[in-house]
C-alpha cells in the first residue's frame, strides 16, 4: 500500500500510498533489519527477548515487578498472552528467546558472531567492555543502543551475502559530516569527543572485521553512529499492556466491567509511583520503510507495536489518498500543541530540521516568540518525550 520515492536532496525520501487508504487501516506491518533491546532496560530486569523484543514475563509478573509487591494478583489471568513454555535459552550464553524460531533467526543473522559463551559475566570481555562505556555514557530514558550497531556489524561478518547487506544499511539516510556531529552530540553530550574515540576503541577491539574497515575509522563510526541516531524507531513491548487491551475486549455485565475498569486505573495510579514512566521493554530497530516516514505536526498516519514484539504496524490516521505522502509525527501530543515556534526548537534541536507541513505554513506568520506559559516548558522537552510518542504500544 506504500512505496519510498526520492522527493529532492533537501528532504530525502518520502513514503507515498500507491492505493486509497482508509481511516483506520493498516497501512503495512514492518519487520526491522536490525534491533536490540536498550542496556539499562535489560539491566533492570525488563525481560525482553533477545531477538524479536517480546516481553517474556507474565502480565501479573510484569505487574508485581513494576508495582514492587509480589503479591499481587490479577484477575482473568487466560487473557495474558505469554507461552513460557515456548521459551528457549543460548546453551552457551542463557540469552532468552520467546521461541525456537527466534533463537534461530538470531543465531543465523548475527548471534553466533556476538555469543559471549561462559564469558557472559566477565568484566574484561570487550563485548562487556563496550556495553560498560555505553552505560556510563547513556543513561535512561534511553534512545539508543551501541548494540545496534554491533548487531549490524556482526550481520555483515555471519553474512555469505555481505554486499547485500552493506547496501541494505547505505540506504538509511545520510548526513553531512556537521549534522553527524550535531547527531552524535545530541546522544552523547558535551565531552561526546572524546567518548566517542572511546567506544570506537572499544568497538574495534570487539569487533573489527576487514570487510567493513571503514566503519572503524574515526570518519566511519561516526557516521555509523549518526545512522543510527537518525533513523532509530524504538520499540515498545509489554505483557501488561496485552492483557490490559485483551480485558478491554471481553463482553462483561456492567457491574463487573467497572470493577475490572477500577481495578486497572488504579493498578496504573500505583505503577507509576512505583515505576514512573518506565513501563515497557524498550528498545530500538532499523525499518527500511518506516525510516522513510517524513514528520508532519498533523500525521495522517502512526507507529505501533501491537503484537508485543518488534513487528512495527503503520496505520492510518485519516483517509490517505493514492499518490498522498504518508506522514507520521515526531513528536508526541502535548508538543504538537504548542506553537510553530516552540515545535520547530524541538525538531531542530532533536532532528536537524525545520517543518515545512501544512500547519507549520499556515502559522508561518505567528510571532517567532513563544508564550510565558511555553517558555516555562522549553527547558522541558527531554528525549523521554520524543522517545515516548516512539515507542508507544
């Protein structure tokens, strides 16, 4: 129903319907090329798997965890989603999969070359080495991971086809070498210098492979960090969510609809004293359609993780036309309502680019100053609200 075209150097590409989309239906479902789970989100016990992100804990596990009250119990226990006896381990290294298939997938594609074996828990392991720096250098909300790109490393290196896989991932956008180093900063801060040597040390010592010298070179991993930086969709999961949406679904007398409705509100109230905004397995993925998705303050369509795993599904927000250009929103719902001004500080600071969509043309005349009320929130917008909207399940 979609297809990418090159629109003009300025914008890249584009995402563009090749038929009539109608309100509500899924525009496509996307599987990432790449993606893994954020390290302080493993870190802190958000069990994911490792290939395909689906959360493996129970609903009511997910809900004792984030709660921190291991007695609690939830009610309709055959509406949560999770089969743990499909569960399977590395033998080498325990990493978990959420099935045979995906510990599969994953061993084909780049595991073999990443497995730590016996070595999952020592320190001077240069996998481990690397994953350290980058904790020490990203901490939550997260936005990204150092695993990515490994993982897109060690595809190539399993990979008998490497040249296809080298132009699968030349085809997400690209950078000037200035907007590369605004990107990097943007993800790694004010000393991002000299850390940025740091981890491309790092990588080269777990990682350098001959086929890809140029990734390691200071040029190279820049850039490679910058690709990911761009074009990073995170990734939502949640067992919790699941058995919320599948009680939603039940048809249940009126007196007992409320009290479950009551019942999860308040689960929700207590989570977040607990938890605060922290309530999926999060992580990032690269989508090769998705990427394509220009920004728009008023998205005709939106990104969801609605099968409790990497899969992404694009739907329509609006009726989309055959030839319209399908167009998601970067920001979340409260950014959208500010003023132009205060959306473009957002986008320039955090993507690198002014909106042109038709409601930022539309108020192309307002003031360029935003109000006392907007000004208090500027210092506001942090990566957790861009990251948010992202990873939404």
């Amino acid at each position: 129903a979609a297809e990418a075209r090159f629109i003009s150097s300025a914008k890249g590409k584009g995402l563009f319907a090749t038929k009539n989309i109608r309100k509500g239906e899924t525009v496509f479902v996307e599987k990432p090329v790449v993606s893994s789970q954020f390290l302080w989100n493993a870190l802190y016990n958000y069990r994911a798997c490792d290939h395909c992100l689906r959360a493996l804990e129970t609903a009511e596990e997910n809900a004792q965890r984030l709660l921190g009250k291991s007695s609690l119990v939830l009610p309709h226990p055959e509406q949560c989603s999770i089969r743990k006896d499909l569960h399977q381990q590395c033998p080498r290294c325990q990493v978990t999969y959420c099935s045979a298939e995906c510990r599969q997938a994953a061993l084909e594609q780049y595991h073999h070359v990443l497995c730590l074996g016996p070595s999952r828990d020592d320190p001077t392991h240069p996998l481990n080495k690397l994953q350290e720096a980058w904790r020490n250098m990203h901490y939550p909300p997260e936005t990204s991971s150092i695993m990515l790109m490994a993982r897109m490393v060690a595809t190539i290196k399993q990979a008998k086809d490497k040249e296809w896989w080298i132009k699968t991932f030349s085809q997400f956008c690209n950078k000037t070498a200035n907007e590369e180093e605004e990107i990097v900063h943007k993800l790694l801060g004010d000393k991002f210098k000299g850390q940025l040597e740091l981890l491309r040390l790092l990588f080269t010592e777990a990682l350098y492979d001959e086929h890809l010298s140029r990734w390691f070179t200071p040029e190279g991993f820049r850039s490679l960090f910058a690709l990911v930086g761009t074009n990073g969709q995170g990734i939502g999961t949640s067992s919790l969510s699941q058995w919320v949406h599948a009680c939603d679904a039940l048809d249940l007398p009126m007196l007992q609809r409320e009290e479950l409705d009551a019942f999860i509100d308040q689960l929700y109230k207590d989570i977040e004293k607990e938890s605060g905004e922290f309530l999926n397995c999060e992580g990032s993925g690269l989508y090769v359609l998705q990427s394509c998705c220009n920004h728009s303050c008023i998205p005709n369509a939106e990104t969801s993780f609605p099968e409790n795993n990497f899969l992404l599904h694009l739907t329509a927000l609006e009726d989309i036309e055959a030839g319209e250009e399908i167009c998601i929103s970067y920001l979340d719902c409260c950014q959208r309502e500010r003023s132009r001004h205060s959306r473009n500080k957002i986008l320039r600071e955090n993507y690198l680019f002014t909106c042109s969509c038709p409601k930022c043309l539309a108020q192309a005349d307002d003031a360029d100053v935003t109000s006392d009320e907007e000004e208090e929130g500027e210092g506001e917008t942090d990566d957790a609200e861009l990251e948010d909207e992202m990873t939404d399940v």
